[in-house]
C-alpha cells in the first residue's frame, strides 16, 4: 500500500499546485465563476496617503494580471498598480507594483486605463498601457502611455495634453473613459464644459491618429478631437460619460443629458444625417431613459457578437436606485422602446461620489459592482449584482422583475461590508480577466483617519482537496 499513498500524495501535490496561478487556468472554468469565492486585499494604504479614489481597472489580456490607476488625492499625482509575481512588489501589499505616473500638478481625477498586448513582426511582443485622465491645475485633458517588454528595463511614461482649456471658467477632460480601438489607437470619451455666459456642457471624443491630426485646443497634433453633442445653458450636459467599441468596431458613447434629464447615447454614424447637437452631423443620438436623475455614473457595454446586446447600468439618483437597460429590438418598456429599462438594487442617495461599474463575463452575463449606501447609519457596503442564470438560478432576490417576466431577475451580493469606521466604494470599477474571472477595484474611506485606501476584491478559482479512501 505504501506505492498507492506516494502515488496519492503525488496527486494532492499536482492539484494544488496547478491552482496557484489562477488565470492559467483552462478558460473552461470560467464557466463555475458566478459561484468563486471572494478575497479582499489592501493594495495601497500608507497612512495619510489619501489614495484610492478615481479609480480604473483593466486586465492584461494575456497574463491576466490588473492594472488599476488611481488618484493620490493627498499630493494630487496620477498613480498605477499592477499586479506581479508575489512578494516582489513595491506597494504596502508587496503582491502589487505602485508606479507614479505624472505629478506635475493636480493630476489623476477621472483616471481609465486599459492594457493592450502587441505582437509586431520582426520585434518581441510587449504590453502596452494608456490612462486617460483630468489635469485640474490647468483644467485640461492629459493621456499617459508606457510600452513595457523583457527588453525595456527602465521604461518611461510618454505624458501629453490632449484637450487643453483656453480660459478659466473652462473645463475640458472630466468624466474620461478610454479604450484602445482595433487599430491599437487611444480614443478618450469626456466632458467639456464652461461656465461663461453662455455656458455649455458637452460630450467629446479624442482619437490619437500619431500625426496629421486636426488638434484640440492645445493644437496637438497627434489627437483629433470632435464634439459629439452640445447644449447651452447646461454645463452638465454630456457628463458622466462611458465608451466602448462592438466588435464590427464602432464607437457608442453613453453619458448624461442635463436638457433632458436622461441618459443617452451616441454612435459614430457617417455622412451628414447625424441628429446629434453638433456641426459635423456624424454622430447620432438616442435618449434611452428619462426621467428625473436618471443617466448619471454610467457603465456601457456594446456588442461583442452579432448575437450580443446594448446593456448599460447607471443610477437613478432622484430616487436612490441603480438601473440596467438592454436593447430589446421593439416593444421595450424604456422611453426608447428599443430598450428594456428596470431597477437592479436600491442603494440610498450618498452625498459623496457614487461608486457603479459593470462588465460582462464570458457568458454574456452582466456583473454590475457598486456602492450600497442604503442604510441610514450603516457604512456604505460593495456589493455585486448578476443575473440568476449566472449562477444556475431560474428566480433572483433583488430589483424588478424584467418585462414579462413574473419573478425578480438579479441576484445581489454584499462582497464588503465595511465597518464602524469604514465606508466602501465611493469609487469603483470591475473587469473580467481573460480567465473569466472579476476583479473589483474600489476605494475604502475611513472616518476615524479621515483616510482613503485602494482595495480590491478578487474572485479566485477554488481550490478542491481530493478525497483519499485508506
């Protein structure tokens, strides 16, 4: 018997090992990750710091790692973590790398990153980062860029305004939410806005084109800025901005409309029959809710397939509840009947900044992270929200049931319940690894230190001790 027991604890070794590196493994498990289990970790927490907030997260689309950028609220610098091989890191928790990345300053509010990896012929491959984010020193867009590889031992940030301010009631570059188009080129989505009479809000595109491009107001360039929708008189107009590219590659923009009340949304569409309210008609708009406070802290999701689906989560702030709206086709129930539009969770009306982020898995299931301050003198909590299917479940506990639908359909977890002293997810932001997996990034204020850190949730594979028979 003693050949079957070595034999045996071989096998418990192989298991745990191969659970180690999570995003190695086999993508058929993403399939379980609905039901992982949960880790909460610190990332950066120096006392008196003051970071965590504006925060934004990407996984690296090979090695699965996170990148989040985030805002030193203490000293007014942009910052980056990253996560590395355990131990070996820089930060307060030695797992990650804390890289400064522009201090010249107050820099870093409205930060969105994301990470691409290249394989160019003839060259090794390398991981490229940008970040997008606001310049409140000179009220100005600015994007950081860096090109990581084996080879480059002592990388630098390539630093730039995109859209500068010409005057002081202007404000250019809040609200950013970047990507990475199939070109490999950075486009930004932001926020414009003056509050000289007359004033006007505004939501912008910026395409970095490397050369020959038109120029924003700092005449760079390399960008080619456009307005997508304008309104006088309304300088919240075109806020609260979230962007992303379906898989044919074109753009949509969603953001706040302050005329309206609602939330719209924007897709690049050619020609001169644009409806939107600019002077290039080549954009066109969609109100797809309205109703009073409804469209602001909006998370955008296009179609990845020609069997995916428009969704869109964001906060009706009027009466403390989040929504989620899906393209529907015709007959929606949404002021755009194209659109099915319904409540998710309540989570109060928090004075601060609210904290909504959602993603979509690899089965297409939406996973909406977000702040619950619902409780009147309880800490604010994150919590997840996800369809019941995602979990094997035919009926949820949270929110409405969807149209035609007679029972409840998300399923609403507490994934942090903060403490006395501890509020949860002012700021936050989810992503899905490339193993199926979600990370949440989201900051932790402590009144007692009148304090902010940088924490994540992480959902990691389980790991499963073989059953030995004697």
């Amino acid at each position: 018997m003693k050949t079957k027991a070595t034999f045996i604890c071989i096998l418990v070794f192989i298991l745990l090992a191969s659970s180690i590196n999570v995003d190695a493994a086999n993508l058929s498990a993403s399939s379980l990750a609905a039901n992982e289990p949960w880790s909460l970790e610190y990332v950066d927490r120096d006392e008196g710091a003051g970071v965590g907030t504006h925060v934004s997260i990407a996984h690296h689309p090979k090695t699965g790692a996170a990148y989040i950028s985030y805002y030193d609220a203490k000293n007014g610098d942009l910052w980056m973590a990253h996560e590395v091989t355990p131990g070996t890191g820089n930060c307060p928790n030695n797992n990650w790398e804390c890289t400064l990345v522009d201090s010249t300053g107050d820099v870093g509010q409205f930060s969105s990153i994301d990470v691409i990896y290249k394989t160019p012929p003839l060259i090794l491959p390398y991981t490229r980062v940008g970040i997008a984010y606001y310049d409140e020193t000179n009220r100005s867009l600015k994007y950081a860029t860096i090109d990581l590889s084996v080879t480059s031992f002592s990388p630098s940030w390539e630093i730039s305004t995109v859209d500068k301010a010409t005057s002081s009631t202007e404000s250019l570059g809040t609200y950013t939410s970047m990507k990475f188009n199939k070109d490999d080129k950075a486009v930004i989505g932001y926020h414009a806005s003056s509050t000289t009479t007359p004033s006007y809000g505004a939501v912008k595109v910026a395409e970095y084109v490397v050369s020959g491009g038109t120029g924003c107001n700092g005449g760079n360039t390399s960008w080619t800025c456009q307005i997508i929708d304008r309104f006088d008189n309304y300088p919240d107009h075109g806020s609260h901005v979230s962007i992303d590219f379906s898989y044919e590659g074109t753009l949509y923009v969603a953001f706040y409309n302050a005329e309206s009340k609602s939330l719209d949304y924007a897709w690049y569409y050619g020609g001169t029959a644009g409806n939107c309210s600019n002077d290039n008609q080549k954009w066109y708009c969609v109100t797809v809710d309205q109703g009073t406070g409804r469209g602001k802290y909006i998370s955008l999701h296009a179609k990845d397939s020609p069997t995916d689906t428009i969704k869109i989560a964001y906060y009706d702030q009027s009466a403390g509840y989040i929504r989620y709206a899906e393209y529907f086709g015709s007959g929606g129930n949404c002021s755009n009947t194209f659109f099915n539009c319904y409540r998710v969770d309540k989570v109060g009306t928090p004075i601060v900044n609210y904290g909504l982020s959602m993603d979509v898995d690899l089965q297409g299931y939406p996973i909406i992270a977000y702040m619950d301050a619902s409780e009147d003198l309880g800490p604010a909590r994150l919590k997840i929200a996800r369809p019941a299917p995602a979990y094997g479940e035919w009926i949820g506990d949270c929110g409405d049931p969807p149209p035609g639908h007679s029972s409840q359909y998300w399923t609403c977890k507490t994934i942090d319940y903060g403490g006395e002293y501890a509020d949860e997810a002012a700021y936050v932001d989810v992503s899905i690894s490339p193993a199926g997996l979600a990370t949440v990034a989201y900051s932790e204020f402590n009144t007692y230190a009148d304090d902010t850190y940088l924490k994540v949730a992480k959902q990691l594979f389980a790991n499963y001790l073989p059953i030995i028979n004697k």
